[in-house]
C-alpha cells in the first residue's frame, strides 16, 4: 500500500530532479522513489556490515597494523 508524504527540496535539486524527469522520460516520483530506495538500500548494508565488524572484533577477529601494512605493500603500494 503506498502512502503520501511531503517532501521539499531547494531549487537547485530540483532543477536536477526536473532534468532527470526530461531526460528519462520519467515522473518526478518514480525518480525519487528510486533514489530512496537505493539510498536506503546502501544505508542498511553499510550498518549490517559495520554491525560485523563490531561483531567480529569484540570476538578477537582482528588484524594487526602490521598485517594490514604488509597486505598493502604486497600490492606495490609504499606505505610508511
């Protein structure tokens, strides 16, 4: 079911939103429905993936700065 909600954007944004609703042929609520969507998306897979590491650290699972250096080197990268 979907519901109704306000939003207001600056008029650059929506400048930008009205140039993607020409050059996509699409209505101004598909787009944000869209960009909310992948937004959210991205947000809930970086929070379970930080909740991970916080998982995995205060069990031990940790990597030492000398690890994480030498992995770095081994790519060719020069690090101090």
């Amino acid at each position: 079911m979907q519901k109704n909600t306000i939003v207001r954007f600056d008029q650059d944004t929506l400048a930008l939103l009205d140039q993607l609703v020409h050059t996509l042929g699409r209505p101004r609520s598909r787009i944000i429905n869209d960009a909310v969507n992948r937004y959210l998306e991205q947000e809930v897979w970086f929070i379970e993936e930080v909740l991970k590491g916080l998982r995995a650290s205060e069990g031990g699972d940790l990597v030492t700065h000398e690890e994480v250096k030498s992995a770095v080197r081994s790519q060719g990268v020069a690090v101090d």
